[in-house]
C-alpha cells in the first residue's frame, strides 16, 4: 500500500463524482437524485480541500470554498426539497419521468 | 427667326383645353366645352397656319434651300454627355405642312363635333381627349429629338385609345381600344429600340445631329453603325428597319394593320380625325423625318419601307372590296392609301427629281388628309341618320341628304384619282415616281389604284343608290350648320388642294421640285380608275344579283378577303394559344409551384427538422444530463487530442 | 505502511462502497443511510487531512442538517418499505458507461499532469486563523461572500416557505 | 439642416399617437405628423438645392457624427446627398398618402397608425444613415411592424403572408448582417463608416464573398428573382395602407442597399456579378410580367407588376453605368409612388365593391368617375406612357442599358424593352375590365372618393406627374450621386 497523496484523494473524488453522475442518471425518484447531487458536491469539496492541502498549503481559499459551497449545498437542499414536495402534492408522484411537463 | 412662342402655342393650347375640360369640365362646362375646345383650337389653326406662311414665304428659304430650324430646344432629361432627350420644336417644309394638316382637320374634327356629339354625356370628356390628341399629334410633327417624337408618339396612342374607348361600355369599343393599344405597343417597341441603336452609333438623339451623323460616310459614328452588324445586316439598316416597325405599327401596315379596322368602334369624328387623317400618318411621317439617312445610308431599309407600304397598299384594296361596315371599308382604304405614302417614300431617292417620291408621298399624305377625313365625316352624317354602319341598312340616301352626298362624291372622285381632283395629282406623282425607280412596285400599285376607284364607288353607290333604304323614325336633316361647314369646306380642300405647286415647298433636300406632268402617263391609271367605277356603277347602281354571282364565281378569294385573309385568326392564335397557354400560364404555373414551392419547401423542410429534433426537448432532467454530460466528454476530448 | 495510511484506505473504501450503494440501492431509506456514511466518511477524509473545522462543519450541515432534510422529506413522500422503481436496463448500461468513460478521461488527463506544489510556507489552517480571514474585509478577506451566502441563506429560507407553501386551490 | 430631425419628427408622431386618447385624436396627431414630415422633406430638398448652388460639392451633405460604440467603431454617422434626398421625398409622399387612405381603419387604430409611424421611422433613418450597422438597425425597424400590419389588419391568407415575408425578409437581413461582418472585420480599418469604407480597397476575395451576400440580402427587399415570392402574397393580404408602404417604402429599402451599399463600397465585386444580377433581373422582368397577366386579383395583379418594375432597378444597378443607375433611382421613386397610388386604388375598388376579382366587376367607371380616372392614370404610369413617371425611368435605364456594346447586355436590354408590351397588356385587361364595360348589377349605388382618399391620390399623383412632365430635377438630383459610384467603379 502506498502512502496516500495528491492522486489519491483526486481518484476518491473523481469516483465519487461519477458514482454521483451514474445515480443521477438512474434514478427515478427525485430524492434519491438530489442525494446523487449531493455526492457530486461532496466530491468536489474534497477535491478542493485536497488541492489546498498538497499543492497550496500557504492559501486557505480552497477551505472557505469549501465551507461556501457546504453552506449554498445546505440552501439548494432545502429549496429542492421544497420543490419536490410541492411537485408531490401536485402530481402525487415525485417520480421524474412524471415531471415532463416542461417539454417542447 | 420664328417667334418661338408662337410656335410653342400651337400645341400648348389644345393641352391647355385638355386639362381645362378634363379637370374642370364635368362641374363647370357641361354644355360649354365644346365651344371652348374650339376656339382654342381655332387660334392654334390661326397660328398654325401665320406659323406655316411665314416659314415658307417669308424665313424659311435661305439660298433657295428650306431650312431645319430649331427656334425652340429645352433639354428635358441629360442621359450622359450628348445623349439627352430636348423638349424642341423643329421648323421644316414637312413639320410646317403637317401643322397646317393637324390643326386644320381637328379643327373641322372639333366643329363637325359640335353637331355630332351633341347632348352626349361625357360631352366634356370628348372634348379634353382630342385636345389630347390634338396636342400629342403637334407635339409629334414639330419634334426636335427622335425621343421626342417617341414620347409624343406613346401620347398619340393613349389618346387614341382612350377615343377609341370612348363609349365603355359597349364591349366590342373596349376590345378595340386595347387591340389598338397593344399591337402599336408592340410596334413600337421596335422602335424604342431603333432608337437605342441609332443613339448609341450617333451619339446623339438630336435629329438634326443625328441625321448629319449617320449620312457621312467620315463620321465616326456612321462607321461604327456601319460596320456593327448582325446576322449580315448593319447596325444601321437594322436601326432605321427597327424605326420603321414602330412607324408600321402606327400607320397600320401590313401585317401590323389589325388594329385599324376594329379601331372604328370610336366615334366617326374621331375616326375621321385620328384614324384617317393624322395619327396614322405619322409612321410615314417618321420616315420622312429620318429620310436622308435612309436613302442615303441604307437603302435596303428603304427598300423594305417600299415593299410593305406596297403590299400593305394591295391587301387592303382587295379587302375592302368585301367588307360592308362602311366605316371598315373606309379603314381599309386609309390603310391602302397609307401604304400609297409609304412605297412612295421607299422609291425615293435623296435629291433632286430622283427625290420626286418623296414630295410625292408628303403631297398625298396632304391630300388623303382632306379628302379622307371628308369621307369619314360624310360617313359620319349617314350614320347619324341611319343609326347603322351597315351598308344593307342603306341605299338611295341621295334624296335625304344632298349636302353629304354632293360632298361624299367629290371625296370618292379624289380618292378615285379622277382629275381634277386632289387625289388625281398625289397619286400621279407617286405612280411616276415608282415607275421611274420600282417596276414590281410600280404594276402593285397601279392594280391598287383600279382597285380602289372600285371599292369607293361600290360604297358610294350602296350607300346613295342601290335599293331604297326604310328610313324609320323622325327625319332629322342633315345635323345643322357644325355637321355641314366641315363637309363642305373638306370637299373644296379636296377639289382643289391638288393645283398647290407641293414641290415648290417640300422636297427631300429642301430645294425647289418641278414636277412635270405627262398626260400620256396618266391615261393608264385614270383609265383604270374610270374602268372600275363603272364596274361599281354597274353592279351597284341599282339592286341586283351581280354582286352576289360575282362573288359566287370567286369563292375562294372572296371568303378569303371577307375574312380579311385570316390575319386577324393568326394573330388570335398566337396570343391566345402561344402567348397565354405556352408563356404566361407556365409562368403563373411556375411561380406558384416551383418557385413558391420552394419557399414553402424550405418553411416545411424547417418545421419537419424542427418536428425531428423536438425530440431532443423532452421534459426528462436525466435525458438532458446525459446529453450535458456525453458532450462535455466530447468537448474534451475535441480540445484534449484534436485541437492542440 | 502505517496504521495512519490503513485508516486512509479503509475510510476510501467506506466513502465509496457506501456512495455505490447509495446510487444503487432500490430502499430509498436504506440508500439515504448510504449516504450518509458516505458523508461521514468523507468527514473522515477530512479529519485525516488534519481540516477538523471542514470535518466538524461537514459533519454539523451533511450529516446532521441535509441527510435528515433528507429523510423527512422521503417520510413525506413515500410509503415505507416500497421499493424504488427500476429504470430501464439500456438506460443503466449507458449511464454506467458513460460515468465510466468519464471517469477513464479524467482519471488519463490526471495521470498525465504533473502537479506543482507551492514552495511557500505552510499556514495552520486554525479555527482562528479561519475566522480572522472569513470575516477580514482586507486583501484576502472572506466578508463579502459571507455576506452574500447569509442573503442567500435567507433567501432560500424564504423561498423554501413560499414554494411550499400550500397554494390556494385554483378553483372552487 | 439638421438631419436627426428626420428621426426625431416620426418618434414625436408615434409617441403623441400613443399618447391621446381616442381614434379621432389619433389620426389627426398621425395627419399632423405626416404633414410635417412631408413639408420636412421638402425643406431637406431645398436645403439640399441652396447648398449645391453655393457651391458645396462635398459628397455628402449636412453630415452629423456621434459616437455611438466607440470601441467598434460605430458612430451614429448621418448624411444626405441626391439619392438620398430623392428616397426621403418618396418616403414622405407615401407615408402622408397611407395616413390619408387608413381613415376609416376601426380595429386597433392606435396600434396602426403607431406601426405605420414606426416604419416609416425606420425608412427615413434607413435612408440618411451613413453608418452601416445604424443603417442596419433601422433596416430591421422598418420589417417588423410589417409583420404586425399585415397579421392583424390584414385580409385573406394573412397568417401565412405575414410569417412568409417576415421569415423572407428577416432571412435577407440576415445575409445582409453576415455580409456587413465580413466586410467590417475584413476591412483595414475596422469600420462600419460607409464613406470611410469606400475610401478604402476592399480585398477582392472578401468581395467575391461580400458582395453577393449583402445583394442578394437586400434583393429580397426588391424582389430579386428567385426570392420574390412574399411580394404577391405580403401585397394582397396587407391592409391597403400596409401594401403602400411594403410596395412603396419597404421594397425600394432593398434597391437603396444594393445601391449604397453593396455596390458602392465593393464595385469589383459587382463587376464580378453583373452578369448574374442581369440574367436573374430581366429575368424578374419577364417572368413578373408574364405572371401577372395570368393573374385575376387587382393586388395580385399590381404584386406581381411590382416584380417586374423592380426588376429595372436592378437591371439599372447591374448595368452599371451613371445613366443606369441613374435610372434605377428614378425608377425606385417613380414606382414607389405608383405602386402606392395603384393599392390605394385598389383599396378604395375594394371597401366599395367589396371584391378584388377583376372578373367579378366591370364599367365602374360609371359609377366612381374620380377613382377610376385615377386608375386609369396609374395604369398609364405603370405601362410607361410618358408625361407620368414610369415613362422616364425605364427609359433611362434602357439608354443607360445601351451603353455597353457588347451582346450580352444588348439581348438583356432588348428582352427587357419587350416587357413594355406584356405590361401594356396586363395592365390594359385589368383597367379595362374593371373600369369599361356594361355596369356589373348591384354596383349601382357605389360612391367615389371621399376626400381624403381624394387627397391622397392627387399628393401622389402630383409626384407622378413632376417627375413625369419634369424629370431634369430629379435627374440632376440623382445623377451626381450615381457619377460618385461610377468613379469610385473606375477606379
């Protein structure tokens, strides 16, 4: 086993980023897509952090990203879950194949 | 010098009444135009004619040679450096007699109206369109510019249309007018194009430059018409063929006559005026404005304006043989005469006694005014009393109508060419002069002159003689004083206009013609002319079966002339089937399916792609993601391995 | 091999096992507690990056603040014990090929860089030192975005009421 | 003479129609506003004529400047000279004679006249602007109020009509903005100035592309053969004002262009093309001719004349010579106030008898004696006859025409001379057969004119017959700026 590095926290991230793409695709449920967005936000966080603490050390700018971008996560869940028990009570279904109503 | 203004009144003075009457007439001179139509008109003769003494007796002749005087020129539209249209008036033996001829004949036009048209609705209307015509027609002989002359030509053929269309609503009126319009149209277009052509070598549109240009021979402009050519035939020849198509068209020439006898639909004055005495001159006028460059420079244009004034002159001869519309027969007869005035000018040569045909033809022109309009204005007074243009609905009108009939025989006697009338001199010349120069041309018209003595006589008698006619209806006289004075003053015109010494005053170049006379010459077409009187006189005279038998033993030919030869057929033929079936439907056709079609393709062909990648729009987030996603793979890998 | 670098691997494994069965799962309860392990593993990252104010803070917002959003709202919309509904097969292949093949570019394109680390010296990132930059308002100082994302905070807020917000039946 | 007054009059009428109240209110402030762009024109046209005679031969006159974006360098940049005076006096002429024609317009009145101020806004900037991408602005102010006049006011297949033309003419415009790029980004200087342009060489290769792009975009303005298509559908379903002002203004925008424009800043390139702008023209001629002696509706009739009259401008502009392009000006004005006058005719035809079918009606001469005379005249004008304008301008394009020697453009000249007797026979069936003739039953009790279609008529039959009787003034007034193309030809 290597020691962990730069190239390791950048493979979990960019893991995390497509297992989060591949759940927001497959998914039909709009909860569990908004987790899989979280996946993909939680990736990118921590490629942040990762940057700033191998190549960066001497900034803290990937931290306070970081935390702005925890804290707009924590905003943009609250206003989709918002939205999607709106669209429930609408449809009576959060399904996402149901919500096409955009289309054309 | 002419005093310009003067000369400038003339035509100015009918415009003045045309929109005088025309814009004011239908309120304020209902009953008055009349006169005042007149009057103008009586100080544009009065003008005229100090204009026309004074050119020839007093100004006008310097070291024994008439003069082209310009005493008037105004350029109206610059094209480029001496190429520009000029508003002029040209003063020349020709343009001086033709003045005298217009003003005269409108004159006796506009009074004889007085009568005859009197208490007709648009009596107004009348009046301002032959003010119209009037000045057109001056415009037109006193033009400097040869596209002046094209303008007022395009003025003399709206206001004979709008003549001819005078009762609208009469359908057959209506056709005639447009008839008359398009076929001079289309002549005219030749000549729109002769004049491109003539321009463009001379460089010039000025006639008096221009005919110095293209008549020598050192000129750069008369060696470049010269040597541009054309299927084997100059620039030039075909400039001056071009001209003459657009003086054809006017003057009814064969095989652009057809408009002429359907053109009787307007009223007899107007005929008379428009239809006999001037308008239809002015394609012979033409020719004799543009002579020195055509029988200098081309005598092969010449020569063509010689053969189809000649063919034009038989045909109509031997149709108006057959017709029984009096005034299609009188119609006839101008064209036949025309065609008189036209191979008179194609045997011409420039200059001295080989120019005999050309004083000839001016001479005939002078005297067909007269007694052709006399014919169709005495015409006009039978008409007026029969209500009828049908020959079978007359007969012995003698008794009823002395003045016209008197009138009407001095017209037919000049027409005839019996001496001493007018005709007898004009045409004597001319048949001189094509025997000295045109043999073929010379036999064509001597049978034309038997021919016409024939058909005149047949009318004359079958409107005078033949049966008694059943006149129904209140007996109204002859129409009053304004009905007769014309008549009576056209027949002495036409009894004595023949002793004026014409060569005296107009000849090819200016200079003074003896025309002499051999009276061994003229037996053969006064014989012929006695000759086919009396074959009117006895077939005629008195009701009969000869005509019929006569005609019976002719078939063919009679059906053939009674139809006109069928011109009329060809022409429909070709409009109808060729032009609107084979050009203008496929064009309507083509534009509305293909053209339009693919524009309307292309809208469709937008909205079926459209209809196509509407899919790509479907409402599903994940759809759009994946899209979003395989794109930016595909951005990258682009930008990453292709676009270093 | 230390026990510091066993605790790396093992916290990896425990984020990304836990984040593949949170997208794959078909209990939608089961698959929010995926997540959250897979967050706190991620705090866990952090910890071990020695971040322990991002970790607290990831802790405090993901696991204790979104997940249970996360929770009620699927308390609020779905019966318990139902199984989500399966998406088309062709429509799984491709998104996993596609995420495969994404992952392939990048993870080629990060192989392929050579990284330069700053030779500067390091700073601790401290709670104090955070909070001194996140509210300085000098060359480098954090307050006006701080300022921004509290709008925003209350915006959404707001915006989370209205939007779900019961609406007036249209008609009666 | 300040020019911006040009654009600021019409904004002042469309905002004071916007403002008062009621419809009466509206058509007198549209009335006064026509009015003073009409006087306005004609002190522009002396203005134009005191600072010639004293001597002042600049190219352009009474330029303004202002920077609009400096750093694209595009600058408000205004100018007249003769061409451009003669379009504003024709802009003026109609608008006031389509204000006169819509009085009885009862839907929407407001709305109506402001979109028919707003074009002809759009016409007077177009035609004054001396910088391209201005000059492109007003192009697309003065299409889309066409599309508004004729979808909601319109007769007929007007949704079709409208989308048709809209989409055709924005298409163009298009074209043209591409060809404005390229010569903006390909030129030294970066600029959009039109008199710094032809000041300048553009590469013959940018012009090989340029050049047709921005033609054919203005040509389909002007009815350029294949793309005229909209001319009789947009014409026949337009409210009679909007057929004035699409014949009379919109059409004659594309001719400007192909002028000012295309041409004039890129005169090798038009050599280049000449053939083909003279093969597609006489073309345009023939063929317009053709089809609308076929055609049975009087708008029709007079969309498709328009077509073939259109056709000698750009006969006049391919030819390229001072006396054809001279021609094609004339023929631009002279058009441009017959093909109004003709669909004023046809709309006042039409509000009384209700049809437009030329076969449905006939001698109503009897009965409307001023409106048919009118037509009449109009007719005339349209077949050439001189003394009205038609006459004048054609002729000058054929002499101009005629200038070249070579056979080409001889047989194009010819052929395009032979569309006066087409002309004379579409347009004689269609006069004769609505005017002469027995009185169709039930027609007995139609009135003429009222006075202000009265009005209408004699302001632009006065233009016809100036230019038709005098037409030394709009010659000299056209000529010079033609000359200026010319030299920078030869060049």
């Amino acid at each position: 086993m290597i020691e962990p590095g730069l190239y390791h926290m950048l493979f979990i991230s960019t893991t995390l980023f497509f297992i989060g793409v591949y759940g927001f695709f497959t998914r039909r449920n709009l909860v569990t897509m908004l987790m899989s967005v979280e996946l993909i936000l939680n990736s990118v966080n921590l490629n942040f952090i990762a940057f700033n603490k191998y190549l960066w050390y001497d900034k803290m700018d990937g931290l306070f990203f970081t935390i702005f971008i925890i804290a707009i996560a924590a905003a943009e869940a609250a206003v989709a879950i918002a939205i999607i028990i709106n669209l429930y009570r609408s449809h009576k279904s959060i399904d996402v194949e149901n919500a096409e109503d955009l289309k054309y | 010098m002419p005093n310009a203004t003067y000369i400038a009144l003339i035509p100015l003075l009918p415009l003045a009444g045309f929109l005088m009457l025309g814009i004011f007439g239908r309120k304020y001179f209902k009953n008055t135009s009349g006169i005042i139509g007149t009057t103008l008109l009586l100080v544009s003769t009065v003008l005229a004619l100090y204009t026309a003494y004074g050119y020839f007796f007093e100004y006008g002749k310097v070291d024994g040679i008439y003069q082209k005087l310009v005493p008037l020129k105004y350029t109206w539209l610059q094209f480029s450096e001496g190429v520009s249209i000029d508003m002029g008036i040209i003063l020349d033996p020709i343009s001086a007699m033709m003045l005298v001829v217009v003003t005269f004949i409108s004159l006796m036009v506009h009074i004889y109206s007085l009568g005859y048209m009197k208490g007709d609705e648009r009596f107004p209307v009348y009046y301002a369109f032959l003010g119209l015509f009037t000045f057109s027609m001056l415009g037109l002989v006193v033009s400097s510019n040869i596209f002046q002359i094209y303008i007022f030509w395009e003025l003399v053929g709206v206001s004979s249309f709008l003549l001819i269309g005078y009762y609208y609503d009469k359908p057959s009126a209506v056709a005639a007018c447009k008839k008359a319009f398009i076929v001079t149209r289309f002549a005219d277009v030749g000549f729109l194009i002769g004049i491109l052509i003539l321009s463009f070598h001379s460089g010039t549109l000025d006639f008096n430059t221009l005919i110095a240009t293209l008549t020598s021979p050192e000129t750069a402009g008369y060696k470049s018409a010269a040597a541009a050519s054309f299927i084997g035939v100059s620039a030039l020849t075909w400039g001056l063929a071009l001209v003459f198509i657009g003086g054809a068209g006017k003057s009814a020439m064969f095989p652009l006559h057809i408009w002429l006898p359907d053109a009787m639909e307007g009223p007899t004055p107007v005929s008379a005026l428009i239809h006999a005495a001037t308008m239809v001159v002015a394609g012979v006028f033409l020719v004799a404005r543009l002579f020195p460059v055509f029988a200098i420079s081309s005598p092969n244009a010449l020569s063509l304006v010689g053969y189809v004034g000649a063919i034009s002159a038989l045909i109509a001869a031997l149709i108006a043989c057959t017709q029984t519309d009096i005034k299609r027969v009188l119609a006839y007869s101008t064209m036949s005469q025309i065609g008189y005035m036209m191979f008179a000018l194609g045997v011409s040569k420039y200059g001295g006694e080989d120019g005999l045909g050309f004083t000839a033809s001016m001479f005939h022109l002078f005297t067909h005014a007269m007694f052709k309009a006399l014919l169709f204005l005495g015409a006009g007074a039978v008409i007026h009393y029969i209500h009828s243009n049908e020959m079978k609905d007359m007969g012995g009108l003698r008794k009823y109508l002395p003045i016209t009939h008197i009138t009407f025989l001095i017209a037919c006697l000049a027409i005839a060419g019996v001496p001493p009338f007018a005709g007898f001199f004009s045409k004597e010349e001319i048949l001189l002069a094509a025997y000295e120069h045109n043999p073929t041309i010379y036999w064509i018209a001597l049978i034309t002159s038997g021919l016409t003595a024939f058909y005149m006589f047949r009318l004359y008698f079958n409107i005078f003689w033949n049966k008694e006619a059943h006149v129904h209806g209140e007996h109204k006289g002859e129409g009053g004083f304004a009905m007769m004075m014309p008549l009576v003053l056209l027949a002495v015109g036409a009894a004595v206009a023949g002793f004026i010494p014409f060569g005296h005053f107009v000849s090819s170049d200016g200079k003074r013609l003896e025309t002499a006379f051999h009276l061994q010459f003229s037996i053969a077409p006064v014989a012929l002319g006695l000759a086919g009187i009396f074959i009117a006189m006895w077939m005629y005279k008195t009701e009969n079966n000869k005509p019929d038998k006569f005609a019976a033993s002719l078939s063919g030919l009679y059906k053939a002339t009674y139809h006109k030869f069928y011109i009329d057929e060809i022409y429909t033929f070709i409009t109808k089937k060729i032009i609107f079936n084979l050009i203008g439907r496929p064009a309507a056709w083509i534009d509305k399916n293909i053209v339009d079609g693919l524009v309307n393709a292309t809208g469709n062909g937008t909205k079926d792609i459209s209809e196509i990648i509407k899919g790509f729009q479907s409402g599903k987030v994940q759809q759009y993601a994946i899209y979003f996603l395989v794109s930016v793979i595909g951005l990258a890998l682009l930008f990453i391995y292709w676009w270093k | 091999m230390s026990g510091s670098t066993v605790i790396f691997y093992l916290l990896a494994a425990l984020t990304l096992v836990s984040a593949l069965l949170a997208v794959t799962t078909r209990m939608i309860f089961r698959a929010a507690i995926y997540l959250l392990f897979s967050l706190i593993g991620i705090a866990g990252i952090y910890f071990w990056l020695q971040y322990e104010f991002i970790a607290a803070v990831q802790i405090v917002v993901y696991v204790g603040g979104i997940v249970v959003l996360i929770i009620f709202s699927i308390f609020l919309t779905q019966q318990a014990g139902e199984q989500l509904s399966k998406q088309k097969l062709g429509r799984q292949l491709f998104a996993a090929l596609a995420a495969f093949c994404g992952l392939a570019l990048v993870m080629l394109q990060l192989a392929q860089h050579a990284f330069v680390e700053t030779g500067n010296k390091a700073i601790e990132p401290t709670v104090a030192n955070i909070g001194n930059q996140m509210l300085g308002v000098d060359e480098g100082g954090y307050s006006l975005p701080f300022e921004v994302v509290s709008m925003l905070l209350l915006a959404a807020l707001i915006g989370c009421i209205v939007i779900a917000l019961k609406s007036k039946p249209e008609t009666e | 003479m300040n020019l911006s007054l040009l654009i600021l009059l019409p904004l002042l009428t469309a905002v004071a129609v916007l403002l008062v109240r009621n419809a009466k209110q509206v058509k007198v402030a549209a009335l006064a506003g026509a009015t003073a762009q009409f006087v306005l024109a004609f002190v522009l046209l002396f203005a134009y004529y005191k600072e010639r005679a004293t001597g002042n031969a600049a190219q352009m006159l009474f330029e303004q400047r202002y920077n609009w974006f400096p750093s694209w360098h595009i600058s408000f940049h205004l100018g007249v000279d003769g061409i451009s005076v003669a379009m504003i006096l024709l802009t003026a002429f109609v608008v006031i004679a389509g204000v006169l024609v819509s009085w009885n317009v009862t839907k929407m009145t407001k709305e109506f006249y402001f979109l028919l101020i707003l074009l002809s806004l759009g016409a007077y900037g177009f035609f004054i602007s001396l910088d391209l991408f201005i000059l492109f602005f007003f192009l697309e102010i003065a299409v889309i109020p066409k599309y508004l006049l004729i979808g909601i006011w319109g007769s007929g297949k007007k949704e079709y009509a409208a989308n048709k033309l809209a989409l055709m003419l924005m298409g163009g415009s298009a074209l043209v903005l591409v060809g404005l790029l390229g010569v903006y980004f390909s030129n030294s200087a970066q600029s959009f100035d039109l008199l710094q342009l032809s000041q300048l060489n553009i590469p013959i290769q940018t012009q090989m592309i340029c050049f047709p792009l921005l033609f054919v975009g203005f040509g389909v303005f002007t009815a350029l053969f294949p793309l005229h298509t909209w001319v009789p559908d947009g014409h026949s379903s337009a409210p009679t004002a909007g057929s004035m002002f699409l014949a009379g203004i919109s059409m004659k925008l594309g001719g400007y262009g192909c002028l000012r424009v295309a041409t004039y800043i890129m005169p090798e390139g038009a050599k280049e093309y000449a053939t083909i702008i003279i093969v597609l023209s006489v073309i345009a001629i023939l063929y317009g001719a053709f089809a609308t002696m076929m055609q049975k509706d009087l708008k029709y009739i007079n969309a498709y004349s328009s077509v073939s009259h259109c056709g000698f401008v750009l006969l006049g502009i391919g030819m390229l010579t001072k006396t054809s392009m001279t021609g094609a000006v004339m023929q631009m004005v002279s058009h441009g106030l017959m093909t109004a006058l003709f669909f004023a005719v046809i709309g006042m035809i039409y509000e009384r008898t209700h049809t437009r079918q030329v076969s449905e009606m006939s001698g109503l001469l009897k009965r409307m004696p001023f409106i048919i005379t009118v037509l009449f005249i109009v007719g005339l004008c349209s077949l050439g006859l001189p003394g009205l304008s038609g006459f004048v301008a054609e002729m000058t394009v054929f002499m101009g025409s005629w200038q070249h020697p070579d056979a080409f453009r001889r047989v194009a000249t010819i052929l395009a001379c032979l569309s006066i007797v087409v002309t004379a026979v579409y347009i004689l069936r269609a006069v004769t057969k609505t005017a002469m003739g027995p009185l169709t039953a039930g027609f007995e009790e139609l009135k003429d004119a009222t006075w202000n279609e009265k009005l209408a008529a004699l302001i632009l039959i006065a233009g016809i017959i100036a230019i038709g009787v005098a037409p030394f003034w709009l010659n000299d007034l056209v000529s010079p700026g033609a000359e200026v193309i010319m030299q920078k030809l030869s060049r």
